[in-house]
C-alpha cells in the first residue's frame, strides 16, 4: 500500500485526526506462511500449495487499525456476558436521533467517497462469481441487522495478501483476498462480516465524531502551535505535536476498546440470526492471535490494540452460551447443502490463488488430485498458459461432478473466451443464463461472449438491469463499455461508449475525467432531450460528489 493510500485509510481507522474514524481494520500482513496449514486444503501446508515470492525469514507484522471511538454510555457497556447470558435477539440500543434521513445520505455519499478511492488507489479483485458468492454472506449478516430499509453500497474485493477487512458507513464492506484465503468455513467469513455490520449498525462513525469533537479543536491548536514553534526549534515542536496525539491516541484506545467488544457482541447477535455459528467469530480471532506466535518483534501499537487476550475470552465465552445452531450434518438435506457450500468456498479459494497469481502448476496438481475443488481452477491456470485441451478436459471432468455449480459453467466458458471461440463459450453459458437470469455473473460472461460474437445490443440488453440494480456495480460498467464498443458505429455508440466510459472513471476515482466525457456525451445528446436530461442529471451528480469531502 502506498503512502497516499495508508494515509487515506489511516484517516478512517483509530489513529488518525481527531475528527473520528470511519472503518475498522484488522491487517495481518502474510510473510511467512511454510509452515501454517491452508484452510481449503487440509492436508497441504502453503509451501506444498502456493509459490510464496516472500523471504522464508520474514515474520508476520501484525497491524491492527481499529475502528471510531465513541463516548458509551453504561448500560451499552453493560453486556450480557456480564448478567451470566447471552441475549439471542438482534437489537441494537437506541442511538437517539443519529438516524436522520440526512445522516443516512451523508453516510452514503461517505461510503461512496471511499468507494472511488479505492477504485483509484487499490487493486480490486473483480471475479464476478467469487464477489456474488461473497455478497450472499454479506446481505444475510445485513439483512440481520436490521438496516435493510436503506440498501448497502455494497462489497468490494481487494487483491492484497494481507488479512483485512473494513466497513464503512453506509453500507459498504471492503475485503481482502488474503482474509478470504485464510479462513476454514463460510462462518468464519460471516463472523468478520458480522463485526464490521456491527461497527455500522451501531453507528460508531457518528458516534465517535461526536466524542472527539470538541478534542478536534484541542489537538487542532497544539499541531498549529507546533507549526509556529518549529522556526525556533524543531525539538520543541515535535514534542507539542506528538504530546497532542499521544493524548488523543490514549483516549480513543480506551473508547475503541469498548466499541470492539460491542461489535464483538452485536455481530454474535447478526450471525445466529443469520444462520452461522458464532463460534466462528471466536475461533478466527484465536486463528490470527496464533498466527503472531512467531513474531519476533512486536510494535509498540500492538500493546495497546484492543484485540487483547481478554477479549478473545469474552468472544470465546459469550459464544459458547448460544444455543447450538442445527446439526447440520445430521441432517441429509442440511448436511447436503452445509457440504456443498464448503466445497464453494474451496473452489472460490483455489480459483482466488490462481487469478492472484500465488499458486504454480505442480502444487495445483497435486492439490487436485487431493481436493476435486481445485480442478477448476488448475482448468482455468491451463487456459491461462494457453494449454486449451487440458483446460477443456479438467473443466468437462468438474461439470460432469458437479452439474449444479455455476461455476463450472463459467470455467468452461472463460477457456472457450481466451482460446477465441465464443460461439462455443455462448452455447455454454446462455442455457445457464436464462435458467437464472437473475444470475449476475451468468449475465456478465454471457455478455462477455455477445460482445466477443460482436453483437453488443444483445450484450447491453442483459447488462443493463443489473446497472439499474447497483448503479455502482463497476464491473458491470465495465462490461458495458466493452458492448458498447461492438455496436455498429454511429452517434449513438459514441454517445452510449462515452456515458459508460464515464461511470467506469468515476468509480475509479477519476472523477474529472468522468466529467469531462460526460459533457461530451450531452453535446452529442442535444437533439435528444430525454437522453440529454438524464445525461446532465448524472453529470450534476457527480459535480455534486466532486465538492464532498466528508
């Protein structure tokens, strides 16, 4: 991560300016994984698996950025495990009137600020079906919660090995591939889920701006008397400003305290309600404290991180008093069905280490000849190397085990996409796309051959409802700019590049140059009205999101 981007969501996490924080961060950075065992292969450590391009003495360095302090009153630290059980509902406390209508829309325009950014500054992982397998956890745990009434922005995958995850108000969840890559089950993901939800649903971004308010100012008037002390000397400054923020920092850590263990708490409640283990939740913590083991230099922020020892026991402790969630397993439908989607996750993770490029053939052989989850994904590392009759033959093997997969649909036809055959790759996955054409990756790789055909209407035809759905959906953006440059040429194709060119930049951060072709766009619109009137309303739009700042 670069230092413009550590500072951009440094300003969102604990430690930042004394306005409050947006987000909450757990980060492990990944540097010596030879001796841990992969989640998705049991049998296998990373060595035997992945290709680390890392130095075997590298150490994890753990750096936890935690989340908006807030002021909690007594009975919000009062928690159940306290009263000796545990409170199954999902309820959150009466924050009072943070919930305007015009708070909703500030923290939507916040989320979507920080959406850009990470458009522009952060490389995404932008795999449809693994980002629709993710969302189906995240709008469950959201669902739970209780905020359904105002739609999230969303989730977003970033390609970084590091275990992390963040929210932000207004509903959108930031992940990276490393987290997904590190967890055993569905539920651990749902746990870290349902602690971000946490953080949003009990609004700690309004609530810690509110708390430090008045310290802004405090903090605010040291750091400028250090400007003024720094021409007479420069050690004199220093001390003002670092005394400023050590004050500040040791307040928030005490309240960032009680805001983890509230979101420990509260997102417990959305998982059980949701349909996972919240033991879950207790066990990944337990995973990344044991992953710390080895470190051989501790900093001395992570002595103060609120993720302690006594925390870990209280998430142990609160979850075992939960009713046990159903026996799947003993169950044949359940037991079917629990099997079937840890056999996704596998495959979502070994298809994630090729796509990240963190895997090599001979470890991808042998892993598929352990897990049947891994030979699509050793398909699609053939078909990337150019080797189409092997692909061919491990993606017919995976279909014919698991007909009812999506994905293995979507391998067949992305071999047949890169080998130049997309006839064959739409005689694949258009039987699929209209069994479920509510199926927003069957409709992205079905549009994708379209347009390989050329036949960018039929493309646009099926994009278009899912633009209309999420209007931030940049994939599908981008997938529209690719159909619209197979219409035939004419005003009106220039007109349709320039309007998804548009979204694509201002998604991606670039949102000058969004503008820009924007009213290019309404020029060629100027004998039609209809088209020009929604044209200029976008474009007021983003003019609008331009001057935001937070």
């Amino acid at each position: 991560m670069n230092k413009k981007v550590y500072c951009f969501f440094a300003a969102c996490g604990l430690l930042c300016n004394a306005a409050g924080a947006a987000t909450d961060s757990v980060n492990l950075s990944i540097n010596n994984l030879h001796n841990n065992v992969l989640p998705f292969d049991p049998q296998a450590t990373t060595s035997q698996v992945f290709q680390s391009e890392r130095d075997a003495t590298g150490v994890f360095n753990r750096r936890l950025n935690s989340t908006e302090a807030s002021m909690l009153n007594s009975s919000n630290r009062h928690n159940n495990l306290d009263s000796g059980h545990a409170d199954f509902g999902v309820e959150i406390p009466d924050l009072g009137a943070g919930s305007s209508l015009l708070e909703q829309q500030q923290e939507t325009r916040l989320g979507e600020m920080v959406l850009r950014q990470i458009g522009q500054e952060m490389p995404l992982y932008n795999d449809p079906w693994t980002q629709d397998e993710l969302s189906q956890i995240f709008n469950r745990i959201y669902i739970a919660s209780g905020m359904s009434a105002v739609a999230p922005l969303g989730l977003v995958v970033i390609e970084d090995n590091s275990i992390n995850a963040f929210a932000v108000p207004g509903g959108l969840f930031a992940l990276n591939t490393g987290l997904v890559l590190s967890v055993k089950t569905n539920d651990e993901l749902a746990g870290v889920m349902g602690h971000e939800i946490a953080h949003i649903s009990q609004r700690h971004y309004s609530r810690s701006k509110e708390a430090f308010k008045n310290q802004a100012l405090i903090t605010l008037g040291s750091m400028l008397a250090s400007i003024l002390l720094a021409s007479q000397s420069s050690d004199a400054a220093g001390a003002v400003a670092l005394g400023a923020q050590a004050a500040m920092i040791d307040r928030q850590l005490s309240y960032s305290r009680n805001q983890e263990r509230e979101a420990d708490r509260v997102g417990m409640r959305l998982m059980y309600a949701a349909g996972y283990n919240p033991v879950a939740m207790a066990d990944f913590f337990e995973t990344m404290n044991r992953k710390t083991g080895t470190v051989s230099f501790m900093p001395d922020f992570w002595l103060t991180h609120p993720l302690s020892t006594e925390r870990m026991s209280e998430a142990r402790l609160r979850a075992s008093q939960y009713p046990a969630i159903k026996a799947r397993l003993d169950i044949p439908d359940d037991r079917n069905q629990a099997l079937h989607e840890q056999n996704k996750l596998h495959v979502m993770q070994y298809r994630m280490a090729v796509l990240s490029n963190q895997v090599n053939e001979n470890r991808l052989v042998v892993a598929a000849q352990r897990d049947p989850a891994a030979i699509p994904a050793l398909a699609l590392f053939y078909a990337r190397a150019g080797k189409y009759t092997q692909a061919r033959a491990l993606a017919s093997q995976f279909a014919q085990q698991q007909p009812d997969m999506v994905i293995a649909a979507i391998t067949q036809t992305e071999i047949e996409l890169m080998a130049n055959q997309p006839q064959q790759a739409l005689d694949i996955i258009l039987p699929q796309s209209r069994i479920m054409p509510e199926n927003r990756a069957l409709a992205i790789y079905t549009a994708q051959a379209y347009s390989a055909l050329v036949q960018g209407q039929a493309a646009l035809e099926l994009l278009q409802p899912l633009v209309n759905k999420n209007p931030r959906d940049v994939v599908v953006w981008q997938a529209m700019e690719a159909a619209a440059s197979r219409l035939p040429e004419s005003e009106l194709k220039t007109l349709q590049l320039l309007r998804f060119r548009a979204e694509n930049e201002f998604w991606h951060g670039n949102v000058d140059k969004a503008i820009r072709s924007l009213m290019r766009a309404s020029k060629l619109a100027q004998n039609n009205y209809s088209m020009q009137a929604r044209i200029e309303k976008r474009l007021d739009e983003m003019q609008e999101a331009r001057k935001f700042r937070g």
